[in-house]
C-alpha cells in the first residue's frame, strides 16, 4: 500500500498583506513530502474552511500578522467543527505576543509557532500528529 502524503492548507486569513512568511513554510512543508494547497491573501474564514473541505486537507496551517489571531483563528476552528470537518488539524503562526497562545489553544489551535521558529518544528509536529 502506498502511503498517502499528508496534505496541508497554508491560509492567509483578514486583511494582512503580508506572506513572505506563509511563502517560506509552504515551501518547506513541500520540500518535507507535503501536499500543500495556498488559499493566497485575504481569505474570509468562511473561504478558508471551505478550501480545506474541498481540498480534503489533513492540516490547516493559518498564518496571521494583523493582531486578529483572537478573532479569526478560533473562528475557523469553530467553522471546521460545524461543517463537520473539526477533525483537521489546525495550527497557527505569525506575530503572536506569547500571552495570546494559551487562549489560542484552548480555542482548538493544535500549537501556535512564532517568528524565527525553524520550519522544523512544525514539520516535525505536523508529523507526528497527523498519522496517514
């Protein structure tokens, strides 16, 4: 049987411009075997959940930097639970002030990875919590 590669949504939610950063993990999630579909700037939550139903994706990985992490990030795992697909992964990055990750994972972020973390890391996390 051959093992199917673990596919990832690399989502740029809100109106932040920026994504040198969610560029530089997509490609490193490709280059470790990954399956990566980019929704590009700008997505509505609702976009987001909608992209990673269709795309059948193991991970949603949300990079934000606008400081409304509080708001959207839960807001696509709440979205996920209700279209049925609460079972994705999810996990979050971007400039997130420290006091902010606690509430973010009780909201159902898998982990919160911040600036000058390795591409390692969530590579390796995605790993070993996504079994295929």
């Amino acid at each position: 049987m051959v093992e199917s590669k673990i596919r990832v949504l690399v989502a740029k939610p809100g109106l932040d411009g920026h994504d040198r950063g969610a560029k530089v993990i997509a490609r490193a999630f490709r280059d470790a075997g990954f399956e990566v579909i980019y929704t590009g700037l700008r997505q509505t939550p609702e976009q987001i959940v909608a992209a990673a139903i269709q795309e059948d994706v193991d991970v949603v990985a949300i990079s934000l930097l606008s400081g409304a992490h509080n708001t959207l990030m839960p807001k696509i795992v709440n979205l996920l639970k209700e279209k049925g697909a609460g079972d994705k992964l999810v996990i979050g990055g971007g400039v997130i002030p420290d006091d902010d990750i606690p509430g973010l994972k009780a909201a159902g972020i898998a982990e919160v990875f911040t600036p000058g973390t390795p591409t390692s890391v969530p590579i390796e996390f995605i790993k070993a919590n996504v079994k295929k």
